[in-house]
C-alpha cells in the first residue's frame, strides 16, 4: 500500500498540491485524468521520487520505479536496442530481453536505427519497450500513447496491461476515459491547480 497524507508542494506563489492526500494499492492499474496544467504531473514526480514535497517528506516504499515520461528523452546517438540496453545489465539474456520487448512493440526490425531515424509513433513505442524491460516495483505511464494510431495502441496494450498480473502497481496518466476504463481497475479524476480528487471509482 502506498499512502500519502496531507502534503504540499509550491512553485514560487503557484499552489499545485495542498493538503493533499492518497491512498493506492501494492497492485493493479490505477488510471489519473485531469486537465493539463491541474497538478498531475508533479504529483507523478513527487511520487516516483524526481520532486519533493514541501515541508513533508514522502518516501514512495517501491524499491525499483520505471517510468515513461510525456517526452521520449532517448539517447539520440545510441541505437534503438541501445536506448533499452541503457537501462540494463550487460549480457546475452538481457540483450534477448531488450529484443523481446522491440518485438513486442513492434520495431524490432528497427533495432540497428538511431532514435533520428524513427517516425515519432516508433520513438515512442521505443520509450515504452524500454520501461517495460526495465521493469520495476512501480511503473508510472505519462501519457504513454501520446502520437499513437487506435489500431498500433491495441496491438501493445495487452502487453503492457496483461503484466498488472505481476506484483506490481501500474499508474497510468491520461486524457482519454475510455481508454482509462477500458484497462485499468481504479481512475481516479483530479481537477486543479491545487490538485483535487473530484471522482474516485473502482471499474474492476
């Protein structure tokens, strides 16, 4: 269980979080909506550990965090298997591992490619093949179908979504409701600056 009481968190004279608080499970897929700019994203950083909280220390209990931010952030000199091998031990069954997840997602054949050399839809299947590799007690998911097709999106969901069967809690940040309702088991609907919990359903 991962909870979170009462924490704020300021910008200059900007209130993004206050007196805000949070309860998730070890496990499953929780889905945050809110409108851009509420708050959400900070609260993301603030629960994977890249932001603090003010006047309160938060400490996420998850001992590995993998998370696909809003922006690819690749490596722009290193290859398409490269980029996933950063994030892993050297060695021939990690190296299959990488493979698998670049087939998973489809770009497999694109494994020799420099991230420059990819259509933006591949560069971010390549972001998520990579957090999938990587793994982790905790994976967070920003926007991670951002520039996706409907039919490329289906053909990788049940590969990411099929793995909340592990131990493990999957956040999924999005836009989009159906999609939230669709794959994951609790959404939860903020609003903001400061960010507030205004819906909190369970779908499964």
């Amino acid at each position: 269980m991962m909870k979170c009481d009462n924490f704020n968190k300021c910008f200059g004279d900007k209130v993004v979080l206050k007196d805000f608080s949070l309860e998730l499970p070890s496990r499953g897929v929780v889905a945050f909506m809110a409108p851009s700019g509420s708050g959400k994203t900070t609260l993301t950083r603030i629960i994977c550990g890249l932001e603090a909280a003010d006047g309160n220390c938060f400490a996420c209990p998850k001992k590995q965090i993998s998370v696909v931010f809003q922006e690819d952030r690749l490596l722009p000199g290193v290859t398409v298997l490269g980029n996933v091998m950063a994030v892993l031990e050297k060695g021939e069954e990690n190296e299959k591992l990488a493979l698998s997840w670049l087939d998973k997602m489809g770009i497999k054949s694109s494994a020799h490619l420099l991230p420059g050399q990819l259509s933006g839809g591949m560069r971010r299947r390549l972001s998520i093949a990579r957090a999938m590799a990587y793994g982790g007690d905790l994976m967070i998911l920003d926007e991670p179908f951002a520039g996706l097709d409907d039919l490329t999106r289906k053909s990788i969901y049940p590969h990411i979504f099929d793995d909340k069967k592990n131990d493990r809690l999957i956040i999924m940040v999005t836009h989009d409701r159906h999609e939230a309702e669709a794959l994951a088991d609790r959404l939860i609907v903020m609003d903001g600056p400061p960010l507030t919990v205004v819906e909190d359903v369970l779908l499964k």
